[in-house]
C-alpha cells in the first residue's frame, strides 16, 4: 500500500510538472538567437523607357516596420537603400558579408527588393545586376539561411533552379536548426509586377505585410512561418490583379531548405497590438488608421476560426464586406489588444456606383460609393459654433463623431471631418479629413487627409496625404503632399509632388518639382533643389546653392560654389567633389607655360580644375595660377576626348601686380588611359590674353591671330598646343 501510495504521489507530480504551461516565447527562445541581416531596396527608376514607379519606398518601408516589430530584427541589422545603382547594391552586400563573417551564431539574410527588372535582372537606376550575379553575391554570404524575396517584374526568371523547376519546401516540426535559401518573387518570368493607388504600394507586397502581421497564420500558433506567408501572397496577389489592366499575377519561389524546423518570419506575440476577428465574422476587412492610410486588408471566409492581425495602437476604421451588405466602424485598439465585436460595426448604405475601368474592382467600388456623411458611424452637423471644444454645437452629443461643413470657434473648434471651412481665432482642429479650407491664427491639423488649404500664422499641420497648400510659419505634412508649402519651416515626411518654398526645407521624401529656400533638404529630387545650402540623397535634375552637397547619385548637373557627391554627372563649381571619382594630378607643357600642375576634380562627365603654371626663362618667364572647368567624353574603353576652359592670373617676371593680366586658355584634347591613374594626352589650345598695364607684355605667343595695345585693356589672341599626362 505504502509503494502504491509512493507511485501515486509521483505521478501526481510529473502530471503537475508537464501541466505548468510554457512561457509564451519559450518556442522560438532559439529563433530569438539568430541574427537576421536584412537589406531593403526601393528602385523608382528603371530607365528612360520605363515609367517611374510611385509606391516602391512604401513598400520597403511597411515591411521594415513589420521586421522590427515582429521580426526579431534590430535597427542595426536593417539598411534600406533607396535607388542605388547595382554598384552600391554590391558594394552593401559584400559589407554585410564581411559582418556576417565576423559574427558568431545562428544567422540570417533576408534580401529585399522592389522596383524595375526585366528577364536578365535588377535595374538600378540606369544600371544592370544580373540575377546570376546578384543570387551568386546573396548565397556566398556566410548565414545558415538566405532569403530573398523580389517585387518586380519578369522576376520569376530569379527564382529558376538550374535543371529543373521548384520543389516543395522542406518545413516541418519546430526546432531552428534549417540552413539553404529561399528566393521568392512577385511575378513569373513574362508577367509584370503591379502597384495600386488605392493600397499606396505593391499588390504582392501589401499582401505579404499583411500576412506577416497575422493574416496568414493558418494554424493560429501567433507565428507566421514562410510556407504560411508565401501562400497567403500568392492567393491575395492573384486574387486582387485578376480584374486588373495588367492581368494575373503569379508569386513563384524556389525553396531549398534542409534540417528541421519551419521557417518563422514572425512572431506575432513580441510586440504590437492585436486586432483579433473572432469566430463570428467572415468576409473582406479592410483596415484603415486615423490618417485613412490602408493598415491591412484581408478576407476571412469562413466562421469559425479567429483571425488576429498585429497592429500598432491607435485608432482604426474597420469596412466588413459582407455578401450582401457593408459594415464600418471605428475601433480604439489599446496596447493590450481588442477583440472586434459586429456591435460594434454599423450597416453602410451604398449607392450604385460605376467602374470607370477594369482594374477598380467591386471591394474599391463600394468604399467609393459610401460617402460619410451617409455613415452611421458619423453625425452630421452642418454648422458649428464655440469658443473651445466642450463649449460648442459639436458637444451635444457626444455618441458618434462629428462632420461639419462651417465650423467657427473663438478658440478653437474639433470634428472628425470638415467638408467646406472651419475659421478659428487661436486654432482649427479635425481628427480624420479636411475637404476645404482651415484657417486660424495660431495652429490649424487635420488629423487625416487635406483636400483644400490650411493657412495660419503659427503651425499647420496634416498627419494624411494632402492635396492643396500649407500656409503659415511652420508647415508639417506627415505623409505625402501633392501641391504648395510655404512658409519659414517646412517638413514633409512623404513624397511631394510640386513646391516647397521657404526658409529652412525639409522633405524625407522624394520630391518631384521644385525645393526652394536658404537651407534644403530631400532624401530623393526629381526637378530643381535651390538653396544657399542645398543638401540631398539621390538627384534626377539640378542642384543649385552656395553648397550642394548629394550623398548619393547625381543624375544631372551640380551647380554651386562647392560641390559634393557621391557620384554626379555633372558638377560644375569653383570646388566640386565627386567620390566615386576621386581626384587626379595633370603634368602638362603649353605654349605660354613651361610646366603646369593642376589639381583635377572629375565628376562622371565633367571636372574642375586647380592649375597652377611657371616659364622659367626669357621674354615670358613668370608664373601663373588660374581655375578652370570641363567636359569630359569617353570614346572606348581608354580612349576619351575632352574640352576645357582655364582663366589664369599671369605674373610676369614673378612679381606680384596690384592686377595681374588675365590669360583664357581653351584645351582641345584626346587622351589613352593606359591605367586607372595613369593616362597621358595631348592637342590643341587657343588662347586670349588681357594686359590692364600700359605697355605690359606677359606672354610672348608664337603666332598672333590679332592684338591691340590700347586703349586699355591690351589683348592678344593665338593658338597653342598642350600635351602631358594625368596621375
């Protein structure tokens, strides 16, 4: 009795110990160890006869965030690179291969790419990567698994094995111990890759990101593996361009995995908010945030399985889509999460509404047939009057948010949507959407959208896209702007499309028209940047300051005092650097000087030059010293053609003059390049000197074309040569 009371105990106790539960992360404890290398590229340019694409650094940015907050990725571990050329792409991934090496443990490279390609490989702003080289650069990366997923077109040439097409992928059980890669692309080798307006980015990528944050966890285990992902891609992608102008689009992938474990991309339990759907709603949901930015779209067809999607917290208008009938409601999501209720959701009236072409499809067509003001989610006041919000027509009733037409606060007023003015003596404030005009002394946001004007003295602020003007003294548009800024700030953390105009510009964006102000900023410029500071990332266009100063390409010309770049066409300045170019030193002989040694400055297309130049002896003997500019022209592979202009102070005798006589020397030149810093070249010169000392003669030519010694200034014109050599 007593062994069988013994026995029992024990029992009792192992049952206890394999019934305490796990910690919620215990099962990816290993996965939490591995470090994942991730590089993130958006390319707008795929050449002049390509369109340029609108949403691609949209792309890259929506899956960066869901990397960080659910990845287990590091902010040191991330890069992002927006229209490199394929030289700065190899030049990143031989950098992270050398990082990888140095790093111990479990590893990972996760490639991603969103722009222009065709069957041979990536383009990259006017340049070619080879998708044999680029797989070649990703797998000899010493990880324990590469992935590398591409949204462009014809991609699906990338994700072809040799000898055969794609396999399975071997994912099973749950221990991290798999190595290989997995590639996985957006298209088929003839399909092109698309982008929507409405999802402000890619189809594929939108639905990846959007699988990734929940909605494609199949089992309901909280973690996203790659299997789930990619599926869940494939079917929302082809699901949503089958109406499309472009037509189907197919994700493909080649997945070469060996060992155990599945592939987990993310954890859903590690951080943000959950916006769970419960058992009870099927249909297409579409998730907005306060902005009317798309958080996620996703249809859950069945009842009986709960769908939870990985949110950050905040405010959020949820659209059911229901076979018969549309739902819509405004969900608070607190850090903790919230579990969707249909109470909470209220039956939409829709009108009939035509497609005007096939890629508006029936989920577009009634979000546009559905107008606020026919919500029942909103209240509808025509008119509002108040000092500040508590004390106004908007404060009757506080059950539903509110749209207004005229607004006027001797404070300032609130509403959720304004769809004509809104005039405040110190603000104007709107939560979601302004159609219309703002005006105030002190501040004036719209807390979404911006269809109209805000105007104030003091702070204008717009949190959605907005289309129209920002007025005031400091201007803030936190998404994308398509129209005017001006003001003395302005910042615009989007793409803008048109002018901003003031005292201290900045643009995190790209900006496709002009910048203009004492100081400017813009990660990307397509057009003009004006500034007596003018600083950039990338440039297809002009770039004119005191200073200019691009980080990364130049596709077009410099125009400044000093010019910097990583790489620029042209530059033209009294001092221009160009660091892919570096700086070279010319040893040339002329007619009017023995010895010349000048400083070159060479962009891809242009240079700048320092020169400094002595004749030792006889009638001219003296020296010289002078700035000069000029183009460069490659023929072949080493032979080029060049022509300059260099303005020379001359010292005759080697005094110093109160004013030196100025000598124009214009060079003719082809040149061989026998090594990278070795090349030697000569021509023809011509030649035009003014002396503004009566009698003065500095420079004894060989052949005189025409000469006058008075009235003052002298001049004399004549040809030359030069010949030398640059090291």
């Amino acid at each position: 009795m007593d062994l069988l009371r013994s026995s029992l105990v024990v029992l009792w106790l192992l049952a206890g110990l394999l019934a305490v539960p796990r910690p919620a992360c215990a099962d990816s404890a290993d996965a939490a160890l591995t470090r994942r290398f991730t590089l993130l590229i958006a390319s707008t340019d795929g050449g002049r006869e390509r369109a340029r694409l609108r949403y691609p650094s949209k792309d890259t940015d929506a899956l960066r965030r869901v990397l960080t907050e659910l990845g287990g990725v590091s902010d040191g571990d991330i890069e992002l690179l927006i229209d490199p050329d394929g030289a700065t792409v190899e030049k990143r991934l031989l950098a992270i291969k050398a990082k990888a090496a140095a790093t111990p443990g479990r590893k990972q490279l996760f490639f991603y790419y969103s722009g222009h390609s065709d069957e041979r490989g990536l383009l990259l702003f006017g340049s070619h990567l080879e998708y044999s080289r680029l797989r070649a650069l990703i797998t000899d990366i010493p990880v324990d698994v590469h992935i590398g997923i591409l949204d462009s077109c014809a991609a699906g040439v990338f994700a072809q094995r040799k000898g055969g097409a794609s396999v399975d992928p071997f994912l099973l059980e749950t221990s991290p111990s798999l190595s290989g890669h997995a590639f996985l692309t957006s298209t088929s080798e003839r399909e092109a890759a698309q982008e929507s307006g409405r999802l402000r980015g890619s189809f594929f990528t939108h639905a990846l990101v959007t699988g990734l944050r929940g909605a494609a966890d199949s089992d309901g285990d909280q973690r996203v593996t790659l299997q789930e992902a990619y599926r869940f891609a494939f079917d929302e992608t082809l699901s949503r361009t089958e109406a499309t102008l472009g037509g189907p689009q197919h994700a493909t992938y080649d997945i070469q995995l060996v060992g155990r474990g599945d592939l987990i991309l993310t954890d859903l339990r590690s951080g943000s908010a959950r916006l769970t759907i419960p058992e009870g709603v099927a249909g297409r949901l579409i998730v907005r945030d306060a902005r009317g930015a798309l958080a996620a779209e996703v249809s859950k067809p069945q009842v009986g399985a709960q769908l939870a999607l990985s949110l950050s917290p905040g405010s959020y208008r949820v659209t059911l889509f229901e076979p018969a009938r549309v739902r819509r409601g405004l969900v608070t999501l607190p850090p903790q999460g919230v579990l969707l209720a249909l109470s909470d959701l209220r039956e939409v009236p829709l009108e009939v509404a035509v497609a005007r072409g096939p890629s508006l499809d029936a989920f577009e067509q009634s979000e546009a047939a559905a107008p606020a003001e026919d919500d029942p989610t909103y209240r509808v006041l025509p008119g509002n009057a108040g000092i500040i919000p508590p004390w106004s027509v908007n404060a009757i009733e506080k059950s539903r948010p509110v749209i207004n037409y005229f607004s006027l606060s001797l404070g300032f007023g609130r509403a959720a949507r304004l769809y004509g003015a809104e005039l405040g003596v110190l603000g104007a404030y709107v939560t979601e959407e302004v159609a219309g005009l703002q005006a105030a002394s002190l501040f004036a946001v719209s807390g979404g959208r911006l269809r109209g004007a805000q105007t104030s003295f003091g702070v204008n602020v717009v949190r959605g896209d907005a289309f129209g003007g920002q007025f005031g003294l400091v201007n803030v548009s936190s998404a994308d702007l398509t129209g005017l800024q001006a003001s003395v700030v302005n910042y615009s953390a989007g793409e803008l499309r048109g002018l901003q105009m003031g005292t201290f510009n900045l643009a995190r964006g790209g900006v496709y028209g002009l910048q203009a102000g004492a100081v400017t900023y813009a990660s990307r410029v397509y057009g003009l940047q004006l500034g007596s500071v003018s600083l950039a990332g990338q440039v297809s266009g002009v770039q004119v300051g005191g200073i200019n100063v691009a980080s990364g390409r130049v596709r077009g010309v410099q125009l400044g005092v000093i010019n910097v770049a990583d790489d620029a066409d042209i530059a033209i300045g009294l001092f221009s650097i160009s660091k892919k170019h570096g700086a070279f030193v010319d040893l040339w002989m002329s007619d009017s000087a023995a010895l010349n040694v000048s400083l070159r400055l060479p962009a891809r297309y242009s240079y700048s030059i320092l020169s400094f130049g002595v004749h030792p002896a006889g009638a001219g003997a003296g020296w010289q010293y002078g700035l000069g500019f000029g183009f460069h022209a490659p023929l072949s592979e080493r032979l080029y053609g060049e022509i300059d202009d260099i303005v020379y102070g001359v010292q005759p005798g080697f005094q110093t003059l109160e004013m030196p006589s100025l000598l124009s020397v214009t060079r003719l030149t082809l040149g061989v390049r026998i090594a990278r810093r070795f090349a030697v070249f000569g021509g023809m010169t011509f030649n035009m000197q003014w002396g503004f000392k009566e009698g003065e003669d500095p420079v004894r030519p060989g052949f005189d074309l025409g000469s006058a010694s008075t009235p003052r200034p002298n001049w004399r014109m004549w040809p030359g040569f030069a010949f030398g050599m640059t090291i």
